[in-house]
C-alpha cells in the first residue's frame, strides 16, 4: 500500500513541494536517512547552491536505493540552509530527483552548518512496504 499524502480542507493549502500530512501503511518499516550534504561520492564539495542542492538528492536517493525504497517512499524531509533561495534552486534539485512527490516537509534557516563550504543539509524519513 502506498504512502496516502493528504492537504484537509481546515488548513490553508501548502506553501511549497510538500503535504500537511502523511499516512504510512501498516506493517512498513522505516527508514532514517541523516543529513545529506552536498559532497560528491569522490569527497569534494561543489560550490554553488545549484550544484550543492542536485548532490544531496543525488545522495538521499542513492541512500534509499540501497534500502531497495524509491524517492516515492520518503515521509519526511527536513531541509537546512545557510541562505536565503530566492531562485528556487533547492525546489528545483527536489523536483528532478522526487518528481511530483510531496512529502511532509520542514525548511529551516541556520547560522552555519559543520562546514562552512556547505551550504544545504537534507535530512529524510522514508518508508519501506512490507512487501520489499
């Protein structure tokens, strides 16, 4: 059984790429991905938000897929960022790497994060069914 995404009527619809609330089907297990940030598999950093913000999807779903769970699993994401996005770039990143998928979802604006060169942190909870 699939994830049901729901926006009720009694709250103003959602600001973003995200739904107000998630059900997950009896008898999935779940699964906690930690912040991904923008470092590449070979250990480098890029040093645009763009580049940055592709990168931790490109990870969040590299670490799903290890979990046999596609991005349509994912419950929950929590997004940290030193800048303001005016120009959506994180949106953006989101929509190649989830689609259509809306998530529940929280942005927070930090000071920092542990390295200053990173610019992005995406945390995620995803669902495995039970039939995987």
């Amino acid at each position: 059984m699939p994830l049901k995404l729901d926006n009720p009527a009694t709250i103003a619809p959602p600001l973003g790429l995200y739904s107000h609330t998630v059900e997950v089907p009896a008898g999935a297990r779940l699964v906690f991905v930690s912040g991904q940030v923008g470092v590449r598999p070979d250990g480098t950093t890029p040093a645009t938000l763009e580049e940055q913000a592709d990168q931790v999807y490109a990870n969040i779903v590299a670490a799903l897929a290890a979990k046999n769970a596609p991005p349509s699993c994912i419950i929950k994401l929590t997004t940290f960022m030193v800048d303001d996005d005016p120009t959506g770039l994180i949106r953006n990143a989101r929509r190649k790497h989830l689609g259509d998928h809306r998530p529940a979802s929280t942005a927070v604006y930090v000071t920092r994060l542990v390295d200053p060169a990173w610019k992005v942190e995406i945390e995620a909870v995803a669902m495995i069914p039970e039939d995987r």
